[in-house]
C-alpha cells in the first residue's frame, strides 16, 4: 500500500541495466509490474519490506 | 599472472549505460596516477577491442557496465561480450572482475569464479538507476540523483584502488549503499524531489549487490612500509661499510 501511494504520486523516470525487454520504466509501469506480480515487482515489493523492517527497528 | 596495478575498465554509453560509465570515468581520474587504467569507452567498449586491451595489458582487474542477463554480459549497443561457458570467460582467470550488469551473478558470476576468476562482484537481480525526474531526463553526471546509486555499487572500485582487499571493498560497497540511503532520508537529499525513489532503488540495488570468490585478494601491489623501507636502508649502508671495510683491510 505504501508503495503503491508512493509510485502513484512519483514522478521519477527509472532505468535498468537488464539486456530483455524495456530499458526504461515509468512509476506507473512500475505500478503495473507489481499488480502483475512478474519478477521486476516481486523486487520493489521485497525492497519495500526492507525499508519497513528498517524504520520498525529505529522506532 | 595479470599485472598488478593495472585495470581494464570497459565504459560503454549508449542505451542509458552513460550514467554509470561517467561515474566510473571520474573515479579513474582521481586514481590516474597511482595505476595504469585503460578505459575503453563508447565505441571502443566493443568486444575485439576489450580482448586486445586484456591480452595487451594482463590487468589484475575489469570493470564492465552494460545490459546483462543471467548467462551473458553485453556491452556499446548491447553488443554480447561475455556468455557462460565462452572463451571470453576463461580469459577472466586470475582477474579480481565487476559486472554492473542485471542478473550476471546468478550464472555467469559462478561460472566466471568457476573457470579461474579471482572474485566476481555484480548484481543478482535488476540494477536499477534513477535517469530523471519531475518528468525530466537528466544528463549522466548531472545531479546527485543519477550518480547515486553508482557512487554506491563503484566504491569497490575506489576500495580496491586504493590498496583494500576484496572482503574489505565488499563492506565498503554495502556501507556506501547505506550511507546513500541516509543521504536521501535524513541528509541533505531528503526534501528534494524524487528523493524516496532513490531511497527505493539504493534498497533494491544493495540487496542484489554479490560477491564471489577469494575475499583477500588486492590488485594493488602492497607498497613497502616505512618499517621495510629504513631496515632496507640499514641493510643497504652495513653491506656498503663491509665493501669498503673489505676493500681497504691489509691482506696477506
């Protein structure tokens, strides 16, 4: 939920050294690869876990 | 066995690969002097020219950035360079090398360290950059934003640069990442545009940042200690005092 809130409002343009498919990623195709849950948001998503488990620990 | 003291690093810019070679270009200026670097860049990051620069040079280490998967590494152009199982791989043997490249550590990584590699760093997943925001794209170099994340992946390369064992450049890289991190949430980052990006992609970057093999080798020759260097020097003037000494004594 809070990276969906985050991607929604971002306006970051991301890129990624992969040799398949799109070099180049919008917030809402990020957003997109996470409702499909393909492999590219299965990776934001663990990321975001991290970052929560972090802020858990310094609270 | 490669030249210590010496590094190949293959700098590709089309298709995004700009970004982190420009980084990496600023990090050889600044070790110009202290080792024999050969870059290879744009155009010349192609692979007959990355063979002759290896075979030329024998260097203790190469840096690659380029488009990858998990058995091939590609370079200008996403040209393939390196796959498992390749000759090019075996050429690697004996070398400390990093692939800034997507996914290369999950087949061709094991495969560089299981024909001969020294240590292997790279990525286990997709390395991800930030290249704009607010919509905009921005130049490589340009901003903090775009360099963050290779300030982050290459302080191997400045670790290993300036003397630091392999294990030691690897804390380095996962400290850097989190020294990143801390600049866009609580440093001087953290109310600018786009900054929880960045937080997101250092996450995902440092997550899949892997090394393999030897933890303890350099490509630095060890410079000699000051301790080494004055018991050289006694050495050097009591073996001079015992010719001189030897040539003057009365014989017979």
């Amino acid at each position: 939920m809070r990276l969906r809130q985050l991607l929604s409002r971002s306006s970051a343009i991301y890129a990624r050294l992969s040799d398949t498919g799109a070099e180049v990623y919008t917030p809402q195709q990020i957003l997109e690869e996470i409702e499909r849950g393909s492999p590219i948001g299965r990776q934001w998503i663990e990321a975001e876990k991290s970052i929560i488990r972090k802020l858990l620990m310094l609270r | 066995m490669p030249r210590m003291n010496t590094a190949v690093l293959i700098l590709p810019d089309q298709h995004y690969l700009g970004y982190g070679s420009c980084v990496m270009r600023r990090i050889a200026d600044q070790f110009r002097g202290r080792l024999n670097i050969i870059e290879l860049n744009g155009w010349d990051a192609v692979p007959d020219k990355i063979n002759a620069a290896i075979r030329q040079n024998d260097p203790a280490f190469v840096f690659g950035v380029g488009h990858g998967n998990v058995n091939i590494y590609t370079v200008e152009c996403r040209t393939p360079y390196m796959t498992v199982c390749s000759d090019t791989a075996r050429m690697m043997a004996g070398r400390v090398i990093h692939l800034n490249s997507c996914l290369t550590a999950q087949q061709l990584g094991r495969d560089l360290i299981a024909k001969g590699a020294t240590t292997y760093y790279g990525n286990y997943e997709e390395f991800w950059l930030i290249i704009g925001c607010n919509w905009r794209i921005y130049p490589p170099c340009s901003n903090k934003l775009v360099t963050t994340v290779f300030d982050a992946e290459y302080t191997v390369e400045k670790s290993l640069f300036s003397g630091r064992t392999t294990g030691q450049a690897q804390q380095d890289r996962l400290k850097a990442y989190d020294d990143e991190i801390n600049y866009w949430t609580s440093g001087p980052g953290a109310n600018q545009p786009c900054a929880a990006d960045a937080v997101r992609v250092l996450e995902i970057d440092k997550r899949i940042a892997v090394m393999y093999g030897s933890d303890s080798a350099r490509i630095t020759a060890a410079a000699p200690s000051m301790l080494a260097l004055l018991a050289g020097l006694a050495a050097a003037i009591g073996l001079g005092i015992g010719i001189a000494v030897g040539s003057t004594a009365p014989t017979g």
